[in-house]
C-alpha cells in the first residue's frame, strides 16, 4: 500500500516536470552551483535501485527534476548550455528506466523522448546512444520488438565502433528484439557482438550502474536473448553466470532471471514445473515490484502454459 501511495503521489508532478523540462530544452548562463549540483545529482541517481522499489526512486528525484526545469528555462553560455543538456539527457533518461519498470509505458516513452532531444542538442552521440538503447527497451519489454529493433540498430549506429557501455547494450537488446521477432541468425549476430565489446569495455564502461554494462547486466539480457531463442541450455548457463554475479537484494534481477528459467522449463516441455517456479516467485514477490516488467514476463508466460499450470499461475497473477 506505502509502494502504491508512492507512485501515485509521484505521478502528476514527475509528468509536469517533463513537459516543463521539454519545453524548455531548446533555450539560451547557468548558475555554475546549480549546475554542478545537478551533475552529482545525476551520478548519485546513475547508482540504480540499490535496492529501492522504483516508486522511491521517483520521490527522491523529483526536487532535482524541479530544478532542471528551472534551469533550462535561463540563459546560458554555449559551453555550459552543452553540459546541461547532456545532464538533463541523463536524468530524464533515469526516470525514464524508473517508469518502464513501473510498468507506465506511456510515460517511459515520453521521458526518452525528451532524453534523445537533450542528448541530440549536447552534441554527445555516446549519450544519444545510451538513451537509444534504452529506450528500445520499452517496446522490447513490452510487446512490439520490431520497434525495439529499430531503435537499438540506430543505436548501435550512434555508438560508433568504440567499445563503450552504450554499444554493448545496443547490440545485446538488438540480439533480444530479433529473437523475439524470429530472426534467430541475426540475433546470433548481435551476441557476438554484444560479447566481442564485453571483452574490451574499461572499468568505467563496465561499471554497475545504469550508465554501464557490468557483466552481470550481460549475462542477463543473454539470459533473455537465449530463452527467446529457445536455447534453453545456454539460457541457463547465462541465469547461472547473472546470479554469481547478482548482489542482493536486486529483487527485480533475480524475478526475472527466474522467470527466464521458468519460460525455459516451458520450453523444454514441463509445464507443470514451469507454472511452480513462476508461482513460487510471485508469491516471494515484494507487492512495490508486481507491476511493469516483471508482471510483463510473468503474463507472458502466463499465455504460453495450457491446462492446469495456465490455470495455477493464473490464480497466482490473479491473486
């Protein structure tokens, strides 16, 4: 109930805030404290959860997003303008993740939206890039990969050849939009790739936030990748690599990476056990995470059962 009186007292200011923050992206010099207040903003919220539910995330964002919005709306030196824009790429792009989590599509699509024009007006492509691939995830996560596609290939064109967190992502959500479109050989494609800039990111690009790519956030999108694929035994040995790399609590990780294994137990013809191991994971689930992505890989499954695992893990989503 706290996590559901979060979200809604966070909603209708968070939205205001975007479309302040929109509006206000193609403007003219910036008070140097604000400004580097809010890029040590935008490193602290970079951290990710950390094991908070979304809906706290968003509270705690929201006096920062009230100050972006003011500051976008002074004049600014062209230098400083530049920095600015490349910071409001990253927060609004961060409250875009938190809202896809969440499970508010419409929303998610809108922050990324303004995202990409803050990214585009800093002139910094590693940024574009970044918010690109994240927002392919929206139609990834939730039903209309082809889209999904698109968008993570205009990434990986934005990111250029340099190994950087951003290009990794890219490749690996372009691996999980093809194969669940179809196209298993292009998907194929894209994990070598996604592997090939694992192997060569530095420290920083492969840092745990949400402006890297550890690999324990690879072995999970190839977790993904691989169950799509139907390839349930390198789909299992990616859950394994993930969860040795999984610090608790990262419940969202860990409900995902057991529904991956569950869609795999599906796959490989036991439907009965796939409906226990999704069940039992709803039922661990915290009420703050059973909305949006997990709910979404949850229905999904759902769908795919017949007879009476369809009707267990129904009851479950149900109750």
């Amino acid at each position: 109930m706290a996590a559901g009186a979060t979200g809604a007292v966070a909603a209708p200011r968070i939205a205001e805030a975007c479309q302040g923050i929109n509006a206000n992206l193609s403007g003219a010099d910036a008070d140097s404290g604000d400004l580097d207040y809010l890029q040590r903003a935008f490193e602290r919220h970079r951290s990710g959860y950390r094991g908070r539910p979304p809906g706290a995330v968003l509270i705690q964002m929201r006096n920062d997003l009230e100050l972006l919005q003011d500051m976008l709306s002074r004049p600014h030196r062209a230098s400083a303008r530049a920095d600015l824009a490349r910071t409001a790429a990253g927060i609004t792009g961060l409250v875009a993740i938190v809202q896809h989590d969440r499970g508010d599509r419409r929303d998610s699509l809108g922050w990324f939206a303004t995202a990409e024009q803050a990214a585009r007006e800093s002139g910094d492509r590693h940024m574009l890039a970044w918010s690109l691939a994240r927002h392919a995830m929206v139609p990834l996560n939730y039903g209309a990969p082809k889209a999904a596609a698109e968008l993570a290939i205009r990434a990986r064109v934005e990111a250029g050849r340099t190994p950087t967190a951003a290009a990794a992502l890219a490749a690996a959500v372009t691996a999980r939009a093809l194969a669940s479109t179809g196209d298993h050989r292009g998907a194929l494609h894209a994990v070598a790739d996604a592997r090939s800039l694992v192997e060569r990111l530095d420290s920083a690009q492969g840092a745990d936030t949400w402006f890297g790519y550890p690999l324990q956030k690879h072995h999970v999108h190839l977790s993904q990748a691989f169950t799509l694929m139907g390839r349930t035994r390198e789909a299992h040995t990616e859950q394994e690599a993930a969860l040795l790399l999984t610090r608790s609590p990262s419940v969202m990780t860990r409900a995902l990476l057991a529904m991956d294994s569950a869609t795999c137990l599906k796959a490989d013809g036991d439907d009965s056990a796939a409906a226990d191991l999704a069940v039992d994971v709803w039922q661990r689930l915290p009420a703050a995470y059973r909305d949006g992505l997990v709910r979404s890989r949850a229905d999904a499954l759902h769908q795919s059962l017949v007879g009476s695992a369809h009707s267990r893990l129904g009851e479950a989503l149900a109750g």
